[in-house]
C-alpha cells in the first residue's frame, strides 16, 4: 500500500524539477537576450523587440496563432508597464 504512495511522490517530484529547470533554462536564455540588447548603449526599444525574442520565437512554433497573440499581448502591456515605472525601460 505504501509503494504506490512513493511512486507518485517521486513522479511529482520529476515533474516539479523538471518546471523549476525549464523555467530557470527559459529565464537565463532571456536574461541572456536583455543583457545583449542593453549592451548595445542608448534605449532600447523593448515593446518592438518582445517578437524577436528567443523564448517568443519558441512559443510561436508551440501555440497556435490566438495563443500566441495574447501571450504577446500580455508580454507587451507587462514591459509597458515597466516602462512607466522604471526609467530604463522606456521606449525611445
């Protein structure tokens, strides 16, 4: 009785370590992408670039086209947001 309960803590545990990795992956690899865009000095035009970036382009080829919408809506009204707050992040 008590194997099927350690089977499936265990499975639970795989499938949070593997959320918690595939997040920090996704995270680093846009940090990553930032950190290139800031380098280049002057502004940033984050809203225009949110399409260009790497975990963008990896969403368009897993969500269909009304999901990709939103989600770079959502993405857009999250960094315009960050512009009105944070004088770095706003546009030119």
């Amino acid at each position: 009785m008590l194997a099927p309960m350690k089977t499936l803590v265990w499975i639970l545990f795989g499938l949070l370590s593997l959320l918690w990795t595939g997040g920090a992956w996704v995270l680093a690899r846009l940090g990553g992408w930032a950190a290139g865009l800031a380098a280049t000095g002057g502004t940033v035009d984050w809203v225009g670039k949110v399409a260009e970036s790497p975990p963008m382009l990896m969403l368009a080829r897993w969500l269909d086209a009304a999901w990709y919408q939103r989600v770079q809506d959502a993405m857009i009204a999250l960094l315009q947001g960050l512009g009105e707050g944070l004088p770095c992040w706003a546009r030119p």
